[in-house]
C-alpha cells in the first residue's frame, strides 16, 4: 500500500468468553467489542474496520483463538472529498 497517510491496521480477535470478537485498533477511540455472536460478528467487526477508515489505507487481520492469522484484508483508502 503506498499512500501519503499511513495504513490503519485492525484486528480481529474471538473474545475469551467467547461472546463475539474484540475489534482492537491504535485509531479507535476505544477498544471496541463487538458483541454480537455468531457467523456475523467477524463480519460486522470487518465492515466497521473498512467503514472507520474510509479515508485511509487499511490491513485488517482476523485471529482464531489460539493467536494466529487466518485471513487478511487490506483496503486502500477511497474516499475523495469534493
């Protein structure tokens, strides 16, 4: 990715009580969870990464339990101003 903003970078990772998946980045305000269970919460957890960094390059990583990558997703930054 090459751009003049550096890339957000996201993970993506199963709660411990497993209810859901921790969305964990530096340019959230917050570390956010997402709490919603099943097959939708990686999802869900993906699309709010690539909606938060709309304007910016992006890598998002999801992580299985046991601390591995099982898949990355990288977005480069497509939103103009008028």
């Amino acid at each position: 990715m090459t751009s003049m903003n550096p890339a957000h970078v996201y993970e993506i990772r199963p709660r411990k009580d497993d209810c859901g998946v921790n969305l964990i980045s530096d340019v959230l305000p917050l570390r956010c969870a997402v709490l919603s269970g099943g097959p939708d919460a990686i999802s869900n957890a993906i699309d709010y990464a690539k909606l938060s960094s709309r304007s910016h390059d992006a890598v998002i990583r999801v992580y299985d339990s046991t601390g591995n990558v099982i898949a990355t997703h990288e977005q480069i930054g497509d939103f103009k101003e008028p």
